[in-house]
C-alpha cells in the first residue's frame, strides 16, 4: 500500500515531551515518571502502560464545585510512549519553573505528577463569563502541555509595558504578574457592552512575565457551562456574576 499517509511517523527524540505534530503530544515514559493528563486525551500508546483515574482530596472536589476551575486527570505509568491530543487543538509544552504559571484548567493537556495545582482567585470586581474569576495556579519543577485553538501570541510583559488582553481569549500567563480584571465599559454596569464594539471584559498585567493569548474567544466545549444565549456574554452563567460564586476569593 502506497499513500501520503505514510509520511506522518513517529517523531524520533530522547526528550520527554514531544510536539509530534501541532496537535498531537508524544510523551516517553520509563518506568518511575509517572505522568497526569486530561481525562480521554489518550489517543495511542506503545509499550506496557496502565491508565488509572486520579484521586483528589477533598479540598480539591470542593474547590472544583464551588469554582469551576480544577483537572479532570488519569495517571499515566508504565514503560514506553503515550500519544495525547484534544479536539485537534494546538499544542505547546512549557517548562515550569519556581515563578509558576497561571492557566485556565480548561486549557490543560498533560503535566507533570511533580507538579502542584492550586484555585486561585483573580481580582476582580465582577464574574465573568468563558475565563472565570478563578484559574488554576501550577507551581513546582517540570513541563505542563497547553492547548490554544489556533496558534497563539506570547506577549511580554514589563514594569514599563503592561498588556491588556481579553478575558475570553486569555490562555495562561505568569504567576508573578499582577491581575486586575475591569469591563470595558463608560460606566459600571455589565449588563451592556462598550458602545457597538463587542469588547467585553479584558485582564491587565502588570510586573515582569509573560501573557499567552490564543486567536479565538471559544473555550473547548466540553465540561464547561457558561450560561446560555444572551445570558452568556454578559457573565450571566454559571461562571458569571450571578453565579453561585459572587464574592471575589474562595476559601
């Protein structure tokens, strides 16, 4: 048999992580390396692996309840090579270090079992919908793979040269940074957008660091409730102002 097909083979690399394809995660495993990824993400393995679903605490399921925001995982272990992907979104691994990186959970692929995860809230005078007031803070000493629909911008960011970014199109950014969260509108009220732009929310950063912005407004569709119609651009939804979560920290 004779096709193009046969183009698209195994990426050949000693690394850990390997971007196989802009939408597709090659990772090794050796044996004591255990990995954690999105639950499903799993789309071909070779070797002796074994998929087991993940605890969380207790701390954890109250968090996810009460927030929206925590991981859905299954570990990984075993010898050989596993393959992740999600809904053929784009791929990009990142190396965590003692800054920290803030993501929304739903951008969350795979990661490192090293790591620690934790519900942040974000400073905010109102809920919104898409990109909540709370996000998921990773920390630690390894690599978590990140998902964009499309390819994304990286935006530095510097004491003298903050960046506004729409909360909607926000993927990740540094932990170090300060947040602030504001509508884009002349007066206070949410329920009407600025004028006739369509600009909603937007998140300014400030300190030294970086922004990570995908070209797109959509989250991935699955295990994510944001409301319906009208409702949902205004932060109307579960995740929104009027959501069972109106204060601005959670405990």
């Amino acid at each position: 048999m004779q096709s193009p097909l046969f183009s698209y083979t195994e990426q050949q690399s000693q690394d850990r992580y390997t971007v196989q394809n802009p939408q597709l995660l090659r990772v090794s495993l050796t044996g004591h390396d255990d990995i954690l990824a999105r639950k499903g993400a799993m789309v071909a393995y070779q070797g002796l692996m074994e998929f087991d679903g993940e605890y969380r605490s207790h701390g954890q399921r109250r968090a996810r309840a009460n927030t929206g925001e925590g991981l859905d995982l299954m570990r990984c272990s075993g010898q050989g090579t596993v393959y992740f992907a999600n809904l053929a979104q784009y791929i990009h691994v990142v190396d965590v270090d003692r800054d920290g990186i803030t993501v929304d959970s739903a951008y969350v692929l795979a990661l490192d079992s090293s790591l620690n995860t934790e519900v942040i809230a974000v400073d905010s005078q109102y809920g919104i919908s898409g990109t909540g007031k709370y996000q998921l803070n990773i920390s630690g000493t390894g690599k978590v793979a990140l998902m964009t629909s499309g390819q994304p911008l990286m935006m530095q960011v510097t004491p003298d040269k903050y960046v506004n970014a729409d909360a909607d199109a926000i993927v990740a950014w540094s932990s170090s940074l300060r947040v602030q969260m504001q509508a884009q509108t002349h007066s206070s009220g949410v329920w009407r957008r600025r004028g006739n732009t369509g600009e909603g929310w937007e998140l300014s950063f400030l300190g030294q660091g970086f922004a990570l912005v995908q070209p797109s407004e959509v989250l991935p569709p699955q295990n994510h409730e944001i409301g319906q119609g009208v409702r949902a651009q205004y932060g109307m939804g579960q995740s929104g102002a009027h959501g069972q979560n109106q204060n601005n920290s959670w405990n």
